[in-house]
C-alpha cells in the first residue's frame, strides 16, 4: 500500500502497460519478488494477463512441451483401433471432423464403402441399420452429433456390448461425434478412442485450403469473382472468430462451421448481367449465416458485417491493413493472406482492445475455477453476515447445524457448504434474483439492494403521509415521476460515456465497464440486460429493455459491432 502511495504513476503506468507481466515492477518490488510471487500482484491487478504467466512459468521450469497442443492425427487413431473399438470425436465449438473424416476414408480406399449420419429426432432406425449392415459388410459408419439423440444413446450402449461378443467384419469402424454431455454413456467412453481438436486459429489461410484450384477459376466473371471470394472469406472469419470475445462478440454462441462456407458467388455471377447484391446478401447473411441465429440483436450485428462489396478502395476493416489484394493466381492470395498481422487486432472485428482483455480475463477465471475443483474440502466454521432472505438465513442455520454433527448433512446442504468454501453463491440463493457474482460481492450487493428497496419504500411512505424524508437515506434505487421513472445503478459495456455531452465514446484502456448516470427512463434503442450472459439462464431471459443513447462522434453500427449494452448487474 505504501508503495502505492509513493509511485502512482509508475503503478499506473504499469498497469495500462500491454504486456504487464514483462514490464518491471515500481519501486524494488522487481528484486524483492520471485517469479510465483510476481504472478500474485498480475493476478490481483492485471486478471487477464494469468494465463500468460502460467504459461511462461511452466515452460521455465517443467518445459515447452507442456504447452504445446498435439496435433490430430486422425490416421493413426484409426491404426490403434479395431472393428470393436468406436472412435469419438469430442467437438468443440467451430469444429467440424466430417471433412478431415471424408479425406480419411479415400486415402484409405472406403470413399465408397463409408456411411454417415446426422442423429436427431427420427434417425435412431436408421443408425441401428447402418450399424448392423456394416458389422456385415465391414463399412464404415459415421454418426454425428449423438449429443442430439441422448435416448437413444443406452441402445447404442448395448449395441457397442454386442460387438464385444460377436465377430464383426475386421475393416469395420464406428466413428461418433458428439458434444460433451453428461448423459452420454460412460462406457462408450471407457472402450472407444477420443479425439478432440481446439478451433482453428488461422481461419483465413485454411478456408483458401479448401478452395481447389478449379473453385477458384471457374466463374466467367473471374476477377470480380475472385474479389468477392475473398470478401466472403473475410465475412466467415469474422463471424466464426468473434466468439473469443464471449457476450461482447454474440449474445448467444452459435454453431458457425465450415459447411456454412457455402460459394454461391460464382451461380450468381454466371446466371445474371446486372448483380442482384440484395439477393445475394439476404441469402448469405440471412439464409446462410442467419438460419443459425436466434437472437434479434445477434441478427442486427450479422447484418452490419456482411461481406463487403469491391468498390474502388477495397477496404475490409477501419484498419489499413485489411483489404482485398490486387487480383492475381490463388497463390498471391494466399501469400497475403500469410501477411496479415498476427494476432488480429480486436478492430478487425470491430471490437475496442479492452475486448481481448474480457476473453482473457474469462480464460483466467475458468482456469481458476479447474484449481479450486480439485482442492480438497475440509470442513470449517463459516461465518457469514446475516442476510434478509428467508431461504438464505434458513439454510445458513441448517449448516451451522450440520457442520457442528447435530443434524445430518444432506446433498443441498453439502451443495451449499462446498458453494461456501468455494467463495460461490450457492444455487438455492441464486433464486432471489439473477447475477454472475462471486459470493462476497453478491452478498454486498444483496444489502443494498435491501437497503435500496427499503429507502425506496420509506420515500413513498413519506410522500404518502406528507412526512418530511430529509432525515432519510438518500440512496434511492428508483423514484417515480410524473413523466416516467429515474433508474441509477446501470453499467455500460463495450464503450465509454461522455458525461459533458451525454454520448458514448471509446472506452479508456482496461476501463471494462463504466458506470451510467442516473436516466429518466423512457423506451429506447440500446440493450439493456440483468446480467453478463446475455441469453440468459434456467428458464429466465436476460433481456430486459432497450434504451436509446446518443451515438457520438460516430455511426450506431461501430457500437453495434461492440457489442455495446447496458447491464444490471456484473459478474465481480
């Protein structure tokens, strides 16, 4: 603290710094820290800069090969398995094996004699068949996306039992897919190979990958052709890329993937002389891309980002970098492709830099979320302040009670104590109103809260009764007008606020939020949601309304590409 006190600005200066933990502390705390120690003061001041140190700390002392992530070899997981051994794709979010599977199978020479399926509502008769005929036949069976036919899967259990017993064909193989689930039958698990692949990081690059030469040449129009392809392949990365930035890039996260890459570009400009761009943006944007979206302001932020007509500057982005090359063979694209910078800067999707430092202060928490996981529990005494709801104080007084072996402890007590230990607010809390907050902060918030209904009601009272309310709390939460109602205690994200000219503006660095005045509440254009997840949670919509805020200086599409929303509630 003392030092706080006397370098104030090399404080600050390291705290805005890019990189803080390579920047050298104020004062002697360079010398006096050592590398675990120098980790505490990121984690306390810089959240979103952890996960860099830890990497930084394993690679110096266990090695680089802890870090690295294994590349998937598809082909030799087919060489360690058996025609009784299912081979299970783990899927993760914009990751699609169906095309890396299909090349798989013609290297091998079962182009022909491969099978896949889509599961769902229905097509559990038809799985069982491919699955018996190609135990027969020694075909290979792929069924997608088991996550979407879960009743079906204690079938799929005892039909995996039967191949143990039976003598299937030697060449056949049973490839699944599916999004990690609980219910998913564990000794499929157990028996089967699992393979998973993170989102592929140069999204660009390995688009033109998937382009063939004779794709790339087959338009009558080729140079406008060309041209456009690059646009969409812009478009695709962005939409598929934005989810890093979490509720800032999309309200809901969608499952944008490689199949979505339809070109259509070359039908239209073979077919018609004059191009039909609104047709031709509606089918991409609206049918293509849209069909997955389902959320009205996700919808809006689609719209704004679609692909790009080649006009004579040929600009991508705000930022100078980005634009469509100089026509040329596919190799110049790539090439410039291979250019651009590395990593992309958040402008690119339209996004402020303090949106980098949101996803990564997001890794951070999942990262200490998986630590505190596997701690062990030790039961202790918890003292808690008394707060004003009736389930919370009951509970507490039940696990005082357990705690001490007066009463025995039951799953929801023991749910909650571990929530406690944890600095989690425990689900049976949860109930009294929506937020993302660890436990001290939501207990804070539930005081005032309390304390801001209770000066809220001592105000109507007072007005009611023609009573002086002088003497009363002045911190009101909402106060009825004649033209509306006075709402305070709103947080803006994704932008910073002029107070002076009431307007949004870029926010400062590492400023995540901003607090907003007090507004005289009428309907309005701005999204306004309880709490950070903004598609909400168990049954209960986050939206809640819209207000209409001056856009400044610029467009309302840049804050639109932020993402920029006015929240409740935070999540610290």
């Amino acid at each position: 603290m003392t030092s706080f006190e006397q370098h104030p600005r090399d404080w600050k200066h390291w705290f805005t710094s890019a990189e803080p933990e390579n920047a050298t502390l104020p004062g002697d705390w360079n010398n006096r820290c050592n590398e675990l120690q120098k980790m505490l003061i990121v984690r306390s001041l810089r959240q979103d800069r952890v996960s860099v140190c830890v990497t930084s700390f394993i690679v110096n002392n266990l090695g680089s090969r802890f870090v690295e992530l294994p590349v998937l070899d598809m082909k030799a997981s087919f060489f360690e398995s058996t025609c009784r051994t299912p081979l299970i794709f783990v899927l993760s979010s914009g990751v699609d094996p169906t095309g890396a599977l299909l090349q798989l199978a013609e290297a091998s020479g079962k182009s022909n004699h491969f099978h896949a399926l889509s599961l769902g509502q229905g097509q559990a008769p038809i799985a069982k068949s491919m699955i018996e005929e190609g135990v027969k036949t020694g075909h290979w069976v792929f069924l997608a996306n088991c996550h979407l036919s879960l009743l079906w899967m204690p079938e799929l259990d005892k039909l995996m039992e039967q191949l143990q017993v039976e003598k299937p064909n030697k060449n056949f193989r049973l490839w699944l897919s599916s999004s990690p689930h609980p219910e998913f039958p564990i000794t499929i698990l157990q028996a089967g190979i699992k393979m998973t692949t993170e989102p592929p990081k140069a999204m660009m690059k390995r688009l033109y990958q998937l382009v063939t030469e004779d794709q790339f040449n087959r338009c009558s129009r080729p140079v406008l052709y060309r041209k456009l392809l690059f646009s969409l392949c812009f478009f695709h990365s962005i939409l598929l890329e934005r989810k890093k930035f979490l509720q800032l890039g999309w309200n809901i996260v969608y499952g944008f993937i490689d199949s979505d890459f339809e070109n259509l570009l070359s039908l239209y400009l073979d077919e018609y002389e004059e191009i039909p761009w609104d047709a031709l943006k509606y089918l991409i944007a609206g049918v293509n891309y849209g069909g997955h979206v389902t959320d009205d302001w996700d919808r809006l932020r689609l719209t704004d980002f679609v692909f790009c007509l080649p006009t004579s500057c040929f600009r991508l982005s705000s930022l100078t970098s980005y634009y469509i090359p100089r026509d040329g063979p596919q190799i110049s694209y790539k090439e410039y492709i291979s250019m651009l910078p590395s990593p992309e800067h958040p402008e690119v999707f339209g996004q402020h830099s303090n949106a980098d430092i949101a996803s990564q202060i997001a890794e951070s928490r999942t990262l200490f979320d998986t630590l505190l996981s596997l701690q062990p529990k030790s039961q202790c005494v918890v003292v808690v302040v008394s707060l004003c709801i009736s389930c919370v104080s009951s509970s507490l007084v039940e696990l005082e009670k357990g705690i001490k072996g007066l009463v025995v402890m039951s799953s929801s007590l023991e749910e909650t104590f571990n929530c406690i230990y944890d600095a989690r607010v425990p689900p049976l809390w949860e109930k009294a109103y929506p937020s993302l907050k660890p436990l001290a902060a939501w207990t804070r918030d539930l005081f005032q809260r309390v304390t801001h209904f209770l000066t809220a009601v001592l105000q109507s009272s007072a007005r009611q009764n023609n009573v002086s309310s002088h003497k009363l709390d002045s911190y009101i939460v909402t106060t009825q007008q004649e033209d509306g109602v006075f709402i305070r205690g709103l947080f803006l994200e994704g932008a910073g606020w002029d107070k002076r000219n009431s307007c949004l503006v870029e926010a400062e660095p590492m400023q995540m939020v901003c607090p907003i005045p007090t507004i005289n509440f009428k309907p309005y254009l701005c999204p306004c949601y309880f709490y950070p997840v903004r598609s909400g949670g168990a049954g209960r919509a986050s939206f809640v309304f819209s207000i209409e805020l001056k856009s400044g200086a610029v467009t309302p599409d840049r804050w639109i590409k932020r993402g920029t929303a006015l929240l409740m509630s935070l999540d610290n």
